[in-house]
C-alpha cells in the first residue's frame, strides 16, 4: 500500500533532521520526569538516516511530484537567503531549539498544501 504525501512528509521531518551534522536526541538516564540530557547521532545514525531520507525523497517525488518540487524551491530560497519559511511552525522551533534551518517538508505535502498559509 502507497503512503500518503501526508506521511511521507512527516516522516521526512525527522530524517531530514536526523541526517544533520549536529543533529541530537534526548535521553532520560535518571527516569522520567528527569532532566533530558542531549545525546549526538553517531555518524553511523546518521548515515542510516540520510539513506532513509532519500528513499523518502524519492517515495515523495514519486506519490506528490508537485509537494516534492515545492519543498525543493523553498529550500533553494532558503539557502540563498530567504529566511520566510523559517519564522513560523515546525521550522521556527527547528532554528530555536537545535539551530538547524529546516524547511517543513509537511507545509508542502498535499493535505497542507490546500490550506490557506501554504502559496
């Protein structure tokens, strides 16, 4: 059964995080309730993830062309310099908390992109 543009852009939140230089998750050595504490990807991680990524990439291309190809000119803006995809959302908290300029791959899948604050 095919996945949904929906689900392969969240999905594609996290590998795209996950496969960053940086990138990091949080444990719970002292139990819930604890303090979290920060704990890198190994470069091994993040390998598995980069390759995970771009199956997604190519599922996405695959089942939404047009998401997919709207992702990739927001994140062409972006790395030119147009920071607008980067204060509102999931891609806002990316830059506060872990300081990683992400575009949402999720505004640009099929469900969001209907919606008013999509272009």
């Amino acid at each position: 059964m095919r996945r949904t543009s929906q689900t392969i852009a969240m999905n594609l939140r996290f590998y795209v995080y996950a496969s960053e230089p940086g990138a990091f998750y949080n444990t719970y050595p002292n139990g819930s309730g604890a303090r979290p504490v920060p704990v890198q990807y190994t470069e091994e991680e993040r390998e598995r993830h980069t390759q995970e990524r771009d199956a997604a990439f190519a599922e996405w291309q695959e089942v939404d062309p047009e998401g997919y190809s709207l992702w990739r000119e927001a994140t062409a803006a972006m790395q030119e310099g147009d920071s607008s995809e980067l204060v509102h959302g999931w891609s806002e908290m990316m830059v506060r908390r872990h300081g990683v300029r992400i575009v949402d791959p999720c505004r640009f899948c099929r469900s969001c992109r209907g919606r008013s604050y999509v272009r």
